[in-house]
C-alpha cells in the first residue's frame, strides 16, 4: 500500500488560514514565525529543516487546539520548549493565562525575551512538572497542554497533578494515538484520567487536523473511562 502525503497549503492559502486562525493577531504570528526561523535556529531551539514548514506544521498545528479550550481558561503547557503550543495558543487566544513550563535554561531565556517584547499574558516557569515548587505555581489549572514531549503514561503522571479535577489533559500525538490509549489506558485510569479519547481539531481549516488525546482529571470516587 502505498502512502500518500497530504496536500501542502501553497502561501497564499497558507496565509489565508493564518488569517481565519489568528485573526487580526495574525501580525503577532508573523513575528513568532520570524523569531523561530532566526533565533529559535540560532539558539538550537528548532531545526534548520522545520523552517519551510513552520506555519503549517508548528504554528497552526498547535493554535487550533485552542478549539478544545473554553474562554478564559487557565491553560498549562508541559514541556514547552520554543513555545509549542503554548505561544500560538496565546497569540490565537488572548483571553487565555498560559503558564510554560519548561527546564532548559536557553529555552526559558529565549521564550521569556519573546514574550515580555510583545506583551503576551504568559508566564515561565522553568522546571519540571513533576518538581513541588513548579506543581505550587502552576497547581490547579483547567488544562495542561504537551506536544512531543513524552508517551502518553509519563506525559499523564505529569499532567494530572497539575489539573482540578474535572480539568483536561490536551496532548497533541500523531497517528498512533488510540494505540496508546489502549497500550496506557489501565495505569492512566490509576492516574485518575478519566474519558479518554482521540479528537481532530483544525478538520475544516487545515490539509492535516490535529490529533489531540484530551482525558478529564475524574473526581477522585469516580475514575470512569
């Protein structure tokens, strides 16, 4: 059988769905996109070869998930990296208070230099998710994001701690998602993530949606799958 990629968006249809995504932030996107392709090489935060696929692959990749986020959420993101999801979902969605944690120094310096220059509502935190004090400061949130940061059983016992109950673990997987809901479904239901499923966001918007694997953090009586 043969595999067939998926249609690439030329630039001007690029661009428009930029437009649909970020809205009149699209301005805002575009100074992501640069920083990425200059600094975000430069620093080893993104590979040379990511850069003629950033908008489609990285960009609107991530801040369609903002489909799957309620207004005015407190939204965290484990393992940030250069900001992915994190910052397109603050750009996409200015009423969200994102939180990145990340533990590389360069990665926190970088996305720190980015968001206090354009006055994004984001906040560093550099460590790990599992560490006390970065559970103490980002604790309680309403959805803790990922994206290829870990397979799903390690990125669940990052993320449940993190989230109130009836909270929302996002994490954004390729292909074989439902084969590690199955694989980790047993010792994720341990965890307390409860209504586990696969979802695509950006379906209408994008040549390839985003594959989600979003589990609610189930009150601790109940931890129905």
């Amino acid at each position: 059988m043969f595999h067939v990629e998926p249609e690439a968006l030329d630039d001007d249809r690029l661009m428009a769905t930029a437009e649909r995504v970020f809205g009149p932030r699209l301005n805002l996107a575009q100074q992501y996109y640069e920083s990425l392709a200059t600094a975000g090489v430069e620093r080893g935060l993104i590979g040379p070869r990511e850069v003629p696929r950033l908008w489609e692959r990285h960009l609107l990749n991530c801040a369609v998930v903002g489909e799957l986020i309620d207004e005015g959420e407190r939204v965290v993101d484990v393992g940030s990296g250069a900001g992915l999801p994190g910052i397109p979902l603050a750009i996409a969605r200015p009423d969200l208070h994102i939180t990145l944690i990340e533990p590389l120094l360069r990665r926190t310096v970088y996305l720190a230099e980015f968001i206090e220059k354009h006055e994004l509502n984001v906040l560093v935190v550099r460590g790990r998710a599992e560490q006390p004090g970065v559970k103490k400061e980002a604790g309680g949130a309403d959805v803790v994001t990922s994206r290829a940061v870990a397979p799903l059983e390690k990125l669940a016992k990052w993320s449940m701690p993190l989230i109130h109950e009836r909270g929302r673990m996002l994490a954004l997987k390729g292909t074989s998602a439902e084969e590690e809901i199955e694989r980790d479904r047993a010792s994720l239901t341990r965890m307390g993530a409860g209504k586990l499923e696969v979802v695509k966001c950006g379906v209408d918007i994008l040549p390839t949606p985003t594959i989600v694997i979003r589990a609610e953090r189930a009150p601790r009586r109940s931890l129905r799958t």
